[in-house]
C-alpha cells in the first residue's frame, strides 16, 4: 500500500490519474517535424533559458546548474525514431559547449523499464554522448500519433558568467510510417548502479572504486546496442551475466589526462548479431571510477548503462501506474516533490522488492 505525504497527493492524483500534461499545464516546448531528401527529423526544443554561473551559486549543493520544470509532450505523427543529436546555442544562436549539458531524458510514462518497473526511458543524454544513428532499415523504436514523452534536462554551468538565452535542440532521425523498413522494433532500456533510488549521484572517494547493480529483465529478447553515462573520472563499465560469468560488454570512455570525460563508448552489437538475454538469468551492471584527487567529490559520480533492446514480446512492458515504485520514480523525475522538499526519500510509498539492493562501494 503506498502510503502519500498530504502536500503530495493531489500532484500525485493530477499525474497519475487524470494524466501528466494536466497536472503540468502548457506545454511550452516545441516539437517539430522536418523533411528532405538525406533525411527526416523530429527536432525538441527546449528554452530560451538562462543558465546561472557557478560562481553566482557559491553555496548551493549543485552550483551552476538550473533544472527547468518537466514538461509532457505529445508525439505528432506516426514514426520510428532510428538515431539522435542534440545542439545548444546561445541567444545569438552561435554553438555552445555540449559540456553545458549536464543531462536531458526523454522518458514515456505508459511503459516500463526492461529491468524496473519504473518509466521507461527513451532517450537518456549527456555531455559525454556522442550522436548516434542506428540503421534505419534495421531497427526503430514505434511512436504513434499522441504518445506522451515527459522530457526533463538539467543544465550546467561553471564558468564566472551567466548565460543567457540558452536553447537545447534535440534532433531525433525518423521513419515515417507506411514504409516497409524498419524490419525490426526495439524498445531502449536503462540500468543504473545506483537503482532504485531517486537521486542516483553518489560520491566518489580518492582512489579506484567500483560500483554495482544486479537485477533480472522482466522480458527476453536480444540485446543490439549499449552505451554508458558516467561522470569524470570514470573510467570503465561492465555489462555481465553473472549466470554464466560472461562479460557482454565493457567500455572505457575518451578522457583527458585531467579525469574530465570527453566520449563514452558505444557498444554496436548487432554486427555481431546481438546477445541473447533471458529472464532466468542475473545481470549486473559495474563502473569503476579513479579519482586521482585527493579529495571525496560530493555526489560526483554517475553510473547508467543504456542501450537498445528487441523483446520477445513488445507488449509485455506496459507500465503499472499503481506500482509504489512507478510512482516513487515519477514524482522525482516530474519533481513533484519540490512542493515537500523536507520529504525523505522513501517516506512517499512503501517498500518495494527491489530496494533490497543497494549501492555499495566494492573496490
């Protein structure tokens, strides 16, 4: 039984039963779509904002970053998305850094995640991403005309000045229904060292340290792609099925001498057809940081796997809105627990199965 602080229940009621977009009003950003002859594209945009400076945020646990509110959107037309960009220009529309984006999510609220059963996230995006196109007559992930997508992003700053008039374009290449092609539907997944909990940071002491998640998928399927998301000073991810003890994938991102990351790996498995992943099995997910510092950085660390999934059975990941962890993840993410910031974590709903697992340091 999940059991709702009273200053949350009527948000929470406003999300979950009579909908997202209305408990969240306008929805201010844009989507558009676009055709020529190279290809089609659906592009989000979210801003103008202005991004404050870290040095104007000197004592703020995040100094630099800003998190506009979530918004949902609906998707315009039939399409299959097969590949992403993303760029962010200034108010003069000149490019920036893509290290102003700390990260943006896209996430669908009607479906569950392979291994959670939490919303599924569509599209998860970092500094450290590189764009990526997936072969169009291959593989796509289906949107029909009036899919919601909730998409939430924060941005960081570390400079000594303001930024003004920010704007975030996320590009996203598409098939227009009616083709023949793509062949084959997939659905993306996400693991995180650091599920289930809300705030998914964790700090990174001086020296090596790895961190892990394990957890089995609620559908079979083949597995066709991977990438990873980590912070500086990351420097390794494992993907392994600890059922048989092989390792599916490992990736070491693109970093300065410094530690600062410049480009995780991208793991493209289906030229070799794919990996097979089943539900009896147990999976786990490892990143190893080395902090060459002497200092503990404060909720410095990240750890997500993501990657691109054909299931068995494509309609077996509806999502449970009444599921307490559904709904402890989707206040967070919509953050509807800013309205009761003095809330802990975990005070919202009951316990769930998988909060038995924990994150722990396991150098």
């Amino acid at each position: 039984m999940c059991r709702i602080p009273p200053r949350l229940s009527f948000a929470v009621f406003a999300a979950l039963i009579l909908g997202p977009g209305w408990a969240l009003g306008a929805q201010d950003q844009l989507m558009q779509l676009d055709h020529d002859r190279h290809q089609n594209r659906l592009t989000i945009t979210i801003g103008p904002i202005d991004v404050p400076s870290a040095a104007r945020q000197r004592g703020h646990a995040h100094p630099g970053t800003i998190s506009p509110t979530p918004r949902v959107l609906r998707i315009p037309a039939d399409i299959s998305v097969c590949g992403f960009a993303f760029r962010i220009t200034d108010a003069q529309g000149l490019e920036l850094s893509p290290r102003l984006l700390h990260h943006l999510n896209v996430v669908d609220p009607n479906h569950r995640e392979l291994f959670l059963p939490i919303a599924r996230r569509v599209l998860a995006i970092g500094k450290d991403t590189p764009s990526e196109k997936l072969p169009c007559l291959l593989f796509g992930y289906p949107f029909r005309t009036g899919d919601e997508v909730a998409v939430s992003m924060t941005m960081h700053n570390p400079t000594e000045q303001d930024i003004t008039g920010v704007t975030v374009e996320v590009h996203l290449n598409y098939v227009e229904a009616g083709r023949p092609w793509p062949l084959f539907d997939f659905i993306p997944f996400h693991v995180d060292v650091a599920f289930p909990h809300n705030d998914r940071s964790f700090d990174i002491p001086p020296g090596r340290t790895s961190y892990s998640w394990e957890g089995s998928p609620a559908v079979g399927g083949r597995l066709v792609a991977v990438g990873s998301h980590l912070h500086d000073y990351g420097v390794r991810v494992l993907f392994q099925d600890m059922t048989t003890g092989r390792t599916i994938w490992e990736g070491v991102p693109v970093a300065h001498k410094d530690g600062r990351l410049d480009r995780s790996p991208i793991g493209h498995l289906y030229r070799r057809f794919g990996v097979r992943v089943f539900t009896d099995h147990l999976y786990r997910v490892t990143v190893e940081y080395d902090n060459s510092t002497r200092d503990t950085i404060a909720a410095g660390g990240m750890g997500v796997l993501g990657g691109v999934f054909i299931p068995d059975d494509m309609e077996a990941l509806v999502a449970d809105r009444a599921d307490t962890l559904y709904l402890r993840d989707w206040v967070h993410y919509m953050q509807l627990d800013r309205a009761a910031p003095d809330i802990e974590d975990g005070e919202c709903c009951a316990q769930h199965p998988a909060d038995k697992s924990i994150l722990e340091p396991t150098d």
